[in-house]
C-alpha cells in the first residue's frame, strides 16, 4: 500500500509542471465566482492552493484503478478520499480557517449551481453530496491542522486511513451502483434529478476489497 501511495504522488507531482502554471489565469475564469472571491482575498497563497487543489484532483484520479476504491467520480469512495486529502494539503500548508474558507466557497458554488451536474448521470450536486463534501473536508481540515507541513505522501496516507476506518462517508448504493434509500431500496432516477432534497443515505466508508 505504501509503495503505491508513493508512486502515485510522485507521478502526478511530475505531471503539475508549468502547463499548470500556463492555465492559472484560465482557471481563476472558469471557477466560481465565490472562488474566484477567495482568490482574491489570498493573492499570495493562490497560487499554491491552485496547485494543491490540482495535486489532489489528479492523485485521486490516478486512484480509481485500484481496487480499493471506485471509478466513480462523484459521491463515491474515490471522492471522499479526493476532499479529504484536498483539505488535508490545504490545512497543511496554510491556516486551516483559510482552507475551510475555499472549501465552503467550492460548495455554496455546487449548491447555487447544482442543475448544471445533470449532464453528467453519475454526479447529482444535491443536499447530500454538500454534507457528504463538508463532512470530508472536516476530516481532511483535522488531518491538516494536526500534521502541519507534513510531506504529501503522509498526508495522502492519512487521508487514505481515514477512509478505511470509516471516519469519512460516502452516498450509499448497491453493487450495481444504483442509489439506495433508507430501506435499502433503489431510488428511481426520477426522484432524484432536478431535486435539492433527494431520498439518497450516506453511510460510513470502506473499501471495496475489504466487504466482499
């Protein structure tokens, strides 16, 4: 496990190169305007934040081919681990007050504009992915303030724990990745789409290979 936390850091810390650099300005257009407010109240950390936040999209990405996780990129295992370690780097290099602030920037975004993540079938930007995200991010916000200016690899590996020990939660669905409600029935998609308040149940985390 440790060996592969490690390559897959490395890895992607070779990939956020001056191609980043180049697409920070079109970046600070393309988010939020409640982000873009962050950005400016923090000139001097934007930068890093920018590529904090890229490292941790990028490292989870590269986790979903392992068996552990999922390949689902919203409300899943591998989204959990994505906002803990996001805020886990934040809270690490700045104050955590400052990387809470950008995190409840990102989510008052998806919930202005949560009706534009149905293009997309597999992520429903709802009132339980919000407290799915913040719940993360608070795990993520206490590995940070509890291991400042620790390496990346730590981090990710505090992060990765944290959700094998179910201290992180994630939307519940069965094996055929369909959403569950409280009586463990699946939730047509009709009563789900275009809805704020939906029927979906977040549970505690584990991973995939540890509940067959």
């Amino acid at each position: 496990m440790k060996k592969i936390i490690f390559c897959t850091i490395l890895s992607v810390l070779l990939d956020i190169n001056f191609a980043h650099s180049q697409g920070l300005l079109r970046h600070f257009f393309n988010v939020s305007h409640q982000e873009r407010i962050w950005v400016l109240k923090h000139p001097f950390i934007a930068k890093e934040a920018f590529h904090l936040s890229m490292q941790a999209r990028e490292v989870s990405d590269s986790l979903m081919q392992l068996s552990f996780t999922d390949s689902i990129r919203c409300d899943g295992i591998t989204d959990a681990i994505r906002h803990t370690y996001w805020m886990a780097l934040l809270s690490s290099r700045f104050s955590a007050k400052k990387a809470c602030k950008l995190g409840c920037a990102h989510e008052i975004a998806n919930m202005k504009d949560f009706s534009t993540s149905l293009v997309n079938s597999d992520c429903f930007h709802d009132s339980i992915a919000t407290i799915m995200d913040i719940h993360n991010n608070h795990v993520g916000l206490n590995i940070g303030r509890a291991m400042k200016d620790t390496s990346d690899y730590i981090l990710l590996e505090a992060a990765i724990d944290s959700v094998r020990n179910g201290h992180c939660v994630s939307v519940l669905r069965d094996d055929e990745g369909e959403f569950l409600d409280k009586n463990g029935d699946p939730i047509p998609r009709s009563n789900i789409q275009g809805k704020w308040v939906t029927p979906r149940q977040l549970r505690p985390t584990s991973f995939l290979d540890e509940t067959r």
